[in-house]
C-alpha cells in the first residue's frame, strides 16, 4: 500500500470512531435524562459460578424496569423485568465511600421478561434511587409485604 492509501484507511477509521463515540454521548445523555431513569450497577450469577457485573442505567417504565448496559451502543434495553416478577430479598448499605452518595445493594428475585426461571440478581445504586425503586414495587397493591 502507498502513502494515500494508508492516509484513507487511517482517515475512515478516525471518522469510524467518532461517529460510534457521538452515537454513544448521546445514548448516554439521553438515557441518563429520561423520568424515572437513574445510575445502576447489575450482577448476575452466571452458570459457571462466576458473579460478572456491568454499569448500567435502569429506569421505571408503568410495568417494567428496563436497564440498558453503559458500554454499548444498543438502543434497546439489555433486560427487562416485569414489576409484578420483581422481590426484594435483601438490602445491603454500603460503606461510605468520601465524594460519592451512599450506595445500596438490592439482591433480588427476578424472572426475566422472555420467559425462563426465576433469577437472582444484585442491583447497586445510590440510597435515593433505592428509595425509589421501593416506592416503584410497593406502588401496586399486590405488592405488600414483599419489600423489606
């Protein structure tokens, strides 16, 4: 390959990069925005016993908790749960970390919206989304007694 060539690949893989990078800003931003929408750290136990976690966004639809991984470039959500499939077994408060607002752990009970068994997830987020992801599963009458 000559120069001018080498020039155009560079050039088309600059421009590569930055379209993906203004599509994934504005994702973000938009994600971020939305009513009912607030930061959220998943863990899932996998199959091979390993517990892998990913940053994410969630947010409260009228029956649904959408949560869409950071990393990625997707426009819909990673996972979807159903309100009504939704227990909280445990809160976990987390120790204070300086600069960052209080975080809490909530290790649920979940089935996933496609169908399947019934699975154990861990959502981190910060005290205040906690109060609101409680007040989102308790906003239905089937919902009492099942939130600690």
């Amino acid at each position: 390959m000559n120069g001018a060539a080498w020039i155009t690949v560079a050039a088309t893989l600059v421009l590569l990069a930055g379209v993906v990078a203004v599509v994934w800003l504005s994702r973000t931003s938009t994600l971020s925005r939305r009513v009912g929408s607030f930061s959220c750290r998943l863990v899932e136990a996998a199959h091979d016993g390993r517990t892998p976690s990913a940053r994410g966004v969630a947010q409260y639809g009228s029956v649904t908790l959408y949560w869409w991984r950071r990393a990625s470039v997707m426009p819909r959500p990673a996972r979807t749960w159903s309100r009504g499939s939704i227990v909280v077994l445990e809160r976990t408060v987390l120790p204070l970390v300086p600069g960052k607002p209080q975080a809490v752990v909530a290790r649920c009970q979940v089935a996933p919206a496609t169908g399947g068994p019934l699975q154990e997830i861990r959502l981190q987020m910060s005290a205040d989304a906690y109060a609101g992801f409680t007040s989102w599963l308790e906003a239905t009458p089937s919902r009492v007694g099942k939130v600690f």
